[in-house]
C-alpha cells in the first residue's frame, strides 16, 4: 500500500469513529465528546476516561488506546485488523466503548 493509499483509509476511519460517536450522542443520552487534532480522535466519556485512536503514518497503522489495552491495526483491503488477534478494528471499539460507558454502544459504520 502506498502513503496515499494508507492516509485515504485511514482519514476514512477517523471520519467513521467522529461519524459514529455523533450518531450514538443523537440516539441516546451517552453524552461521549470526541476530539480530532489532526491524525488523531480521542472520546471522552461521562466518568472522564478516554480512547485515543491516532495514525502511526510511517508504519501505515492505526493505534487504539483503551481502559483495556492497546492494539495496532493494519488495513487489509476490506478491514482495519489487528496485529496480533485480528479483530476487527470497529468491533474492538465498540466493545471497549461499551465497557467504559456501562453500556452497549455500536460504533460499526452505517
């Protein structure tokens, strides 16, 4: 994969996380603030615990950051997988976001 093509796949995921998070603010009362400065979105929830997702340009990752762990993810033509388990990147989110919010959020791109 080329820079270009990394930046486009990846800009297209952080839209999708911003995407996701304002559509879950809309249709419930989860009240997650999320941040963009540049190649990085972080959510803040009610109880003031985050996830950090940043671009790691020179390795054409993606990093995530949670209560529970960090993972690195690679895009693999359709998904964003990770490194070592290869979970999907929006799963991962959604089930770590579920757990720091006490309830169940989908971050899945509509």
């Amino acid at each position: 994969m080329t820079d270009l093509e990394y930046l486009e796949h990846a800009e297209t995921l952080l839209r999708q996380v911003e995407q996701a998070c304002d559509r879950i603010n809309e249709e419930s009362d989860a009240d997650i603030d999320n941040q963009r400065v540049g190649g990085m979105v972080t959510l803040i929830f009610p109880d003031r615990s985050q996830i950090v997702i940043n671009l790691q340009k020179p390795l054409h990752e993606v990093w995530m950051a949670s209560r529970f762990g960090g993972y690195h993810y690679r895009f693999d033509g359709t998904h964003w997988r990770d490194t070592k388990d290869q979970s999907e990147f929006f799963d991962r989110l959604s089930r770590d976001a579920s757990a720091q919010a006490g309830r169940s959020l989908d971050f899945s791109p509509r």
